[in-house]
C-alpha cells in the first residue's frame, strides 16, 4: 500500500467518516433508514485463493431495517483508470461473502446480506470505466443473456463530484474531498481551521490526529514541495503552520517585487487578513496552554503587528506563563 492508501485507510477507519461519506453523496432514499450508531469495521483481510491479502480493503456494517447491510469501499489510487474495475469488484465481493459464510453472519433466513461496493477514486483523469460487469462482457446470442452476470459499483470521483453542499453541512468526507482539491494555502486553512471547530469532541481526538498525519505525509509534500513540513501532531499544529506559511510567501512576495500597484493594495488586504488568521491561531493556543485570556492580553492581540504575533508564536511552544509570551526581550 502507498502512503496515500494508508492514510485515507486510516481516515475511513473512523464511522463519522464513513457515515458523512454516505450521507453525503450517496443519494438514494435507503439511507435516511440506516441506523449509524450501529456501524462496526468488518474484517477485511481476508485471502484469496492465489494467497494474495486484501489489506487495503475497508468493510463497515450496519443496520438498515432491521438487518445487516455491508459497506465495501476500494481505494483506487492509481494514476490511471482501471477499465476492468467491475470484474476486481465482483471477485472482491465473492470473497468477502466467502468470510461470511466462515464466520456464520448469514441473515436470519440464511442469505447472504446485501453489500454497498464504493471505489473511492482521486485519480487526475476522470473515470470512464464500465460501472457494470455485463457491460464488459460479449453480447451473448438468445438465452444466453441470461446467464450474464450483472454487477454495478457505486463510483466517488473525487475530481468530479461537487462537494460544495455537504460541506456547508459540516461533512467530514467534503472537507476531505475539498483538501485533496485545494490548490493553494489559504483555501486548505480554511477547511482545516472549520476541521477544527467540527472535531472539539475528545473522542475525535483520533480522527484529528489522521487528518493531521494524511496531510503531513500526502498532501502537504504534494502542494508545497519546496516548504520542509514538520512533524505535526494535531489539527492544530496544521493550521498554525498553513498560517505562518501564508504570511511568510506574502513577505516573500513583496519582497521580491512581483505585485506592484493594484496588485500591491489587494495583496495588503489578503496579508490583513491572513494577520487576523494568524491572530485566532494564537488566541486559541494562549487559551489551550493558559486557560481564558484577560482582557489585557485580548486587547493586546488585536492591536498586534504581523512581526509581534509571529514572535509570540514561537515562543508559545516554550514558555512556561503566559505572562513569558509576550516578555519584552
């Protein structure tokens, strides 16, 4: 597996993930009756009979009307289309119905339970393979039609679908989808900085730390070759340095004279703006070391320059108070 497959692995590890992932864009009126609290990781390692693990394989269950429905998702992160994904699916589904059947979780009529297979896709060029596996299959003459096998898979291209609805409902599966799309800092601080107001929970500690970890290793190294990230360990720590990173390409920027005139006011106005950012990451770092800030400190803040809030900034990290914050030396 790639360190992509790992990460997003690792994402889809957690059920607000999965339940936000279909909630979110798979439009069919079944889901309203899905029972959420119930989601459960399945067992996806299973083996095939060529010997070969099934590692990257992410399978959840839950209720819907009253009995267990299986939600397969396959990541596909290739750099090309697969044009016989539909045959890799069904004999995907055959083996896990295999582990099924091992494991004695036949419905309560003895049947096999219904399965939800999801490629999730984050290739460049859109898919464009057969969704069915009829469709890859010789039209047979006569009856022999009816002995065709017919299989369709739910496909999520992540460069074609429209995340913007779900994440104005504060989907966690958009805000996803919306980072793997992001093509600069100041959008990816926006939706890590939402992230953050989203996941205040304790016990999303965890999936705090994989959005951290999936940006750290994948897709911060792709969108800012040229910046060494640091081990980051929080959402937090994410967002204090997109922010200090906004601030030092806009130094940059100015320095080396590439915006001048109209450009020059309106980088002025984005650089006021992305003070104010750098500002709420401070406050929020004072407030979670040194508990509610007086207000002294808050007013002091407001007030700030850019080369005062950077300073505090570093020192944050190392200062015993908060009184040595904002030493005079």
């Amino acid at each position: 597996m790639t360190e992509h497959d790992n990460s997003y692995k690792l994402l889809y590890s957690h059920p607000e993930m999965v339940r936000d992932l279909l909630v979110g864009f798979v439009h069919e009126p079944w889901v309203a009756e899905l029972k959420f609290e119930t989601l459960e990781l399945a067992s996806g390692d299973y083996v095939a009979d060529d010997l070969q693990d099934r590692h990257d394989d992410i399978v959840w269950r839950l209720i819907c009307k009253g009995d267990w429905l299986y939600i397969y998702i396959l990541l596909e992160f290739q750099s090309g289309v697969d044009p016989f994904m539909a045959l890799r699916i069904m004999t995907y589904l055959g083996l896990l119905y295999q582990d099924v059947i091992k494991q004695n979780k036949l419905t309560p009529t003895g049947k096999l339970p219904p399965v939800l297979p999801i490629v999730l896709y984050n290739g460049k060029p859109r898919w464009n393979a057969a969704r069915n596996i009829s469709d890859l299959i010789e039209s047979p003459p006569g009856y022999l039609r009816d002995y065709t096998p017919q299989l369709t898979y739910l496909l999520l291209d992540e460069g074609a679908v429209d995340e913007s609805g779900p994440l104005a409902l504060q989907n966690l599966s958009a805000a996803l989808f919306s980072l793997e799309k992001s093509k600069d800092t100041a959008n990816m601080l926006k939706i890590v900085t939402a992230l953050l107001s989203w996941l205040v929970s304790p016990r999303q500690d965890s999936l705090r730390r994989a959005f951290s970890v999936w940006m750290r290793r994948v897709l911060l190294p792709g969108r800012m070759p040229d910046v060494n990230v640091p081990e980051l360990g929080d959402l937090l720590e994410v967002k204090t340095m997109l922010a200090e990173t906004v601030v030092e390409w806009t130094h940059q920027w100015k320095q080396q004279g590439k915006l001048e005139g109209k450009l020059e006011g309106k980088l002025e106005g984005k650089l006021e703006g992305k003070l104010e950012t750098l500002g709420d990451v401070l406050t929020r770092l004072l407030i979670k070391r040194f508990g509610p800030l007086s207000p002294d400190t808050a007013q002091r803040l407001q007030i700030a320059t850019s080369e005062q809030l950077e300073l505090w900034t570093d020192r944050i990290l190392d200062a015993p108070t908060s009184a040595a914050v904002f030493a005079e030396h």
